[in-house]
C-alpha cells in the first residue's frame, strides 16, 4: 500500500554557517494522492518504491571491449604465472646425467699419428671436386695453334672476360633474354664462369669456350643447365639435328648447325659442344664464315672433357 504521507528524514540540515535550527513548522507533510487515481506512482519520492521498499539494485554492466581486455590480460598473467612456476621446479630437481655412447670407443686420439701411418689423401678419381675447387681456368682447354686472343666480345651484346673470368650478368648478356638468363642462373646457384675467346686469321673464325660451375646441393646445377640447352638443340632454334655424342661422355654432345639456321644472322656457320662433369657445365661454339667440319668441334669437346 502507498503511504499517505512521507515526512523529511532529517529535520536538521548542516549549513555553512553550522547546524541551521530546526524547521518542522516549514516543511509541511507531503500528500500523496490515493491509490487508484491515476497520478499511481509519478509522485513517490526518488529511493522510494511503491511497497516502501529501500532503492532498487541497479547492475552495472562494463562496456564490451573493456570486459574482452581484463579476459586477456588475466589469459596472459595465467600463462606468465605458470611458465615462472615450471621454471621453478625445473631449477630445483638436480640434473639427469645422459646415457652412454652407443659405441664408446669412438673417441679422438690423444696424439696425432706418427709420421707415415695418416690416412691417405683422396684422389682425383675420388674425388672430382680436388680439380674443380681449384682455379677453374686452368681447365679451360689450351689455346689451338694459329689463334690469338679475342680483343672484342665473340657474341653480339657479350662482353669481353676479365682475367679470364665472367660474371654471372656478363655470362647472362650472351643470350637473347639476359634477364631471364640471369635470374635462371641465381635459382640454381651460379658459383663461376671462366671463359676464353679466339680468333682466327679473319675475324670471321670465332671460338668460345665456357666452363661454367655450380655449388653444390642445388636444384639442379650443372646437369639441368646442360639439359636444358640440349633440349632445343634439334628444333629449328637450335643446330636443326640430334647432333652426336662426345666420346666418353655420357651426357655430351656436338652440333654442325647448317648456314640457314646460324644464330648470328647473317648466314654464317656455327658449331657448338655441350656437356658436363661433376658440377661443371662445358659450353664451346665455333663461328666461321666457311662451313665448319664435325673434326673440329668433336676434337674441342673431347680435349675439354679431358681437362674435366
């Protein structure tokens, strides 16, 4: 039921100037209207229900973001909390000694051996990579009789070796599509390219040779690289012929490429051997105005295979 009346709680109010005097002659009764007549509720006094009741329990509710930001943070003290805990007892338990060898005796010996009694070194025969680690243009075949050294580049926009180097970029320039050419050899982990250029009693008479090397553990290296020049080499791009095997290769191969498919343009002739050992690749062109035997590539591919 709603009461009739409420009366001030406190008839002594605290001023500035202290404690006011009383004022209950003032502050008259409230009248509230009866129950049922419509004005209901509107008028109870603010903490008061309608039953006289205490204030209602207000639930405050955090905003979304704030509740998902206390979640993680107490996710993440949970987890920093238990790392530091296993951490601790790790710490305290007292170190688990590990197993034996399998084979104990493999151990370092004390002293080196005497003189006479070290394991031989490997051979070449063994062990290719003892040629190849070595100065790879001391592989390159040796100049034949009656050429000189080349003072302007064999190919058309090559460049010249430096001390018998190329680079992998200058390498690259002698093919139509250097770009790609470039970007092939960095994939498959180009190491060094030495390189020799001669001529002939006319400029005409042209010869180049590169040896071209890998690392080791590539995609493919030097047998990939040689494959795939190989590949094209019968199609109208190439020598137009399955070309022949280098005696004592089992990769290698010679071409005689007919005046009408030279690559210089301009109706010349053009021989050319591929092959490879190990992780060297063995590229070697012949370039001449008059037609060009199958003796003299296949003499040049056999000696290169040779110095491999």
């Amino acid at each position: 039921m709603v009461r009739e009346s409420v009366v001030l709680a406190d008839s002594h109010v605290h001023g500035p100037g202290g404690l006011l005097e009383e004022q209950n002659d003032a502050a008259p009764p409230v009248t509230m209207p009866p129950a049922g007549s419509g004005a209901g509720t509107q008028n109870v006094p603010a903490g008061v229900d309608e039953d006289g009741a205490g204030p209602p329990t207000t639930v405050v509710s955090l905003p979304r973001g704030r509740t998902a930001l206390l979640v993680a943070a107490a996710a993440v003290i949970g987890l920093v909390a238990g790392v530091v805990a296993g951490y601790g007892v790790q710490t305290q338990r007292p170190p688990t000694p590990l197993p034996p060898l399998a084979q104990p005796g493999l151990t370092y010996p004390a002293a080196p051996l005497p003189k006479g009694k070290e394991p031989r070194p490997l051979t070449v025969a063994e062990d290719r990579s003892l040629k190849t680690d070595g100065d790879l243009r001391k592989l390159v075949i040796s100049k034949p009789k009656g050429l000189r050294d080349a003072v302007m580049p064999t190919f058309q926009q090559g460049v010249l070796s430096a001390d018998g180097w190329l680079s992998p970029d200058g390498y690259a320039r002698e093919y139509l599509d250097e770009d790609s050419m470039f970007q092939y050899y960095v994939r498959q982990d180009i190491r060094r390219v030495a390189a020799a250029d001669w001529v002939g009693g006319t400029p005409d008479e042209q010869i180049a040779v590169r040896l071209v090397q890998f690392r080791p553990g590539g995609s493919g290296g030097a047998l990939q690289y040689a494959e795939s020049q190989m590949e094209y080499m019968p199609t109208s791009r190439g020598a137009g012929n399955m070309g022949r095997p280098i005696k004592g290769s089992s990769n290698g191969r010679y071409y005689v490429y007919s005046a009408q498919s030279a690559s210089d343009g301009e109706g010349g002739y053009h021989a050319r051997a591929l092959g490879y050992r190990g992780d060297v690749m063995f590229d070697i062109h012949i370039f001449d105005a008059e037609p060009i035997s199958e003796t003299d590539i296949r003499t040049l591919a056999e000696r290169q295979l040779g110095r491999l």
